[in-house]
C-alpha cells in the first residue's frame, strides 16, 4: 500500500491537482470528491492507496471537513473503504458487482440502438459517425482519457438518438465501477483499435437498419468486457475482490 496523496513518494501515482474553493463547505467538499473520484476513476490512485485526510487536507488547502465529507460520499459509491482504527483505502475493484453492471449495460444497451434504429435519424447518425472519427485521432494519438470521454460520448448519442437520453443516466448511475476497470484494460496493446472496430460494426448496422446485425454487434461490443474479466490471467488480481459473498 501507498500514501498516494504524497506525489513525491516511490510507487505512487501523480493526482490531479486542483484550487480548492474557500467558500462554503459543502462547495469544497463537491470540488474535493470531484478531484479524488476522477482520480480513483482514471487509476492515478490506485486499490489500497491510502487516504489521509491531514495530507488531503493540505493538498487541497482546506480543514479536515469538508475532506472526510468527499470521503464519505465516495465510501458511499464504493469507491472508498473507511475503517476507523486503521485508516481510509481506495477500495479495491467488486469483481461480482462489476460482472452485473456490464450485463445491465448490455441489456440497456441493446435497447436504445433498437429503438435508434426505429426512428429516422440519418443527421444523427452522421454525429455518431464523427464521434468515431474523433475517436480514431484519440487512438492515434494514445490519448487514454479522451478516448474514453469519446467513447462514453458515443454511446449516450447512441440513447439520444433513441429518444431516451435517460436510459444513459441509469447507465451512469451503475458505470462506476466499469470505468475504473476500463481504464485497465483499455491500454493493452490491441484494444483502442478493437473497439473502434466494433463501434463501425455498429454503425454499419444502423446505417443499413438492420436491427439484428446492430443489437448483435452491440452486445459483442459489451460483451468483450465479461469476456476479459473471466479471462483473469493478464489482470493484477490484487485490485479485485471476489464480492460473491456480499
């Protein structure tokens, strides 16, 4: 384990630096559970790293408030384990929690490019075609965290142009977790090229509204993601846990 708020120390990842609010609390406290959460998020902290709340604090330039209150609402997302007499860790990935957010993902999924492809949508699907072409400049240029906004992007116009932008706000609510996994996964070597492959399968049906070949190669593209968890073998099995027991 690491103290992963100190930069300088061996082991541990740079996190994103930031002006705290002299405001109000609660206004710190949202900009402090931004900070921390996108960095759990994108894996610049890591499972086990520990989070104390002096050093957070000092980080941040505020008291301890407003720190154990972004605390608390991340332990409350999962995100964060608390444990009174030995400290506050990044939690460590729930392997069974994960394995059903991707399968919700992928019957919501499935769903809105159904229902896309029912409407008429043709200036809509020149968007989703230049959400594809941004994100084949991303790959291109290696940028990991703009493909993954990109990538999320494509899949909410996705729902937009299915007249249900809510369906991706339930998505949302359960991505969590499938995101910190995405950021492991998605800079092996292989995969960016691989998911925009999928992304043109994708698009190549809706264009043709063909409804089989669009949900099928949806639920592929979903899909890879169990197929990566159960294959374990290239994961560092140290940031999982097996939660089948919770």
């Amino acid at each position: 384990m690491v103290e992963a708020e100190n930069p300088g120390r061996s082991g541990t990842s740079r996190t994103t630096d930031m002006v705290v609010s002299r405001g109000r609390g609660a206004r710190a406290a949202n900009q402090i559970h931004a900070a921390l959460r996108a960095d759990i998020v994108e894996m610049r902290l890591k499972p086990l790293d520990i989070l104390n709340e002096k050093h957070l604090g000092e980080r941040f330039g505020v008291s301890r408030t407003p720190v154990r209150e972004a605390l608390l609402r991340l332990s409350d997302e999962g995100l964060v384990d608390i444990y009174p007499q030995s400290g506050t860790f990044v939690a460590l990935i729930p392997r069974r929690a994960l394995f059903e957010a991707i399968l919700i993902r992928k019957a919501l999924e499935a769903t809105t490019v159904t229902l896309a492809i029912a409407g008429d949508t043709p200036g809509g699907l020149a968007e989703l075609e230049e959400k594809q072409a941004q994100l084949i400049v991303s790959a291109e240029q290696g940028d990991i965290l703009a493909f993954h906004r990109i990538d999320s992007e494509f899949h909410q116009h996705i729902a937009e142009l299915a007249g249900y932008p809510g369906i991706w706000n339930v998505i949302r609510q359960v991505q969590v977790q499938i995101d910190r996994y995405r950021y492991i996964t998605l800079p092996r070597s292989g995969r960016l090229d691989v998911v925009i492959e999928e992304h043109a399968a994708i698009i190549d049906g809706m264009r043709r509204r063909d409804d089989c070949a669009a949900v099928a190669a949806m639920e592929i593209h979903i899909g890879r993601m169990i197929e990566e968890l159960e294959d374990i073998q290239y994961l560092d099995p140290t940031i999982f846990i097996d939660d089948r027991q919770s």
